[in-house]
C-alpha cells in the first residue's frame, strides 16, 4: 500500500511469472500492479508484455524507478521454479516503478539466479 500510494482496499494485479533465457529458468519476478493504474491485464498481455500495453495500448508515459539491488539465498520457492538448491546465492532486485506523472505504477521484486544472465546498468545523463 505504502510503496504504491494506495487504499488497503484498493484492487491490485498480483503477479507471479518465471522467466526463461534459452528455454531454462533464471527469474523470478513477483510484481503488484494497482488496476485503476494499470487497467485490463490479460494473460494474452502477461504472456507478451505488461510494458507494451501500458505505453501503447493505455499510452501512458514511463517514468522513474527506484531499485534496491541485494544478496540472498534461494529458498524452497527458488528451488522449485528456478531449479536450483536451496541455499544458493540470488540477485534480488527490489522495485517502485512510475508513471511521467510520478504515479506509482509498479511494486516488484525479481529473484536472479547468480550464475545465469547478467545486469547491465546505464546511467542518462540529461
């Protein structure tokens, strides 16, 4: 509620995806989206992309995010669907994510196997 900048009876998207590179999984990603923000969620739109609808089905502006970037170690959840051992070392990405306006669009968290893909990061200078 806090992160998002809503009601605790506001209505939100709850979503879990595992990502896959080269047909093995290597993300985790746990997102909650408010649905007045973000409307008509789909699976055909879960399966594409959620950032294509918003900028070009809703024509919504992307805005900042703000990132925490931590160490943990996989637990049962991560074993099971990133099929790895428990115990192992995961990249956790914390994230808000906003609209141009400033409105809080996005809460999500992506759990990294350590040993599969990688985080390039580039800042813009304006």
């Amino acid at each position: 509620q806090q992160k998002l900048h809503i009601k605790k009876t506001d209505a939100v998207y709850d979503i879990i995806r595992v990502r896959n590179l080269n047909g093995q999984p290597f993300i985790i990603e746990y997102t909650i989206m408010p649905v007045k923000v973000i409307p008509n969620i789909t699976m055909e739109i879960l399966i594409d992309s959620i950032y294509t609808h918003i900028q070009h089905t809703l024509k919504l502006d992307l805005g900042k995010s703000f990132r925490i970037i931590s160490a943990d170690e996989a637990d049962a959840f991560d074993s099971q669907y990133l099929q790895t051992e428990i115990g192992k070392p995961i990249l956790e990405i914390e994230q808000v994510a906003f609209l141009k306006n400033d409105i809080p669009f996005e809460y999500s968290q992506t759990r990294h196997l350590y040993n599969k893909g990688r985080i390039i990061y580039v800042e813009l200078y304006r």
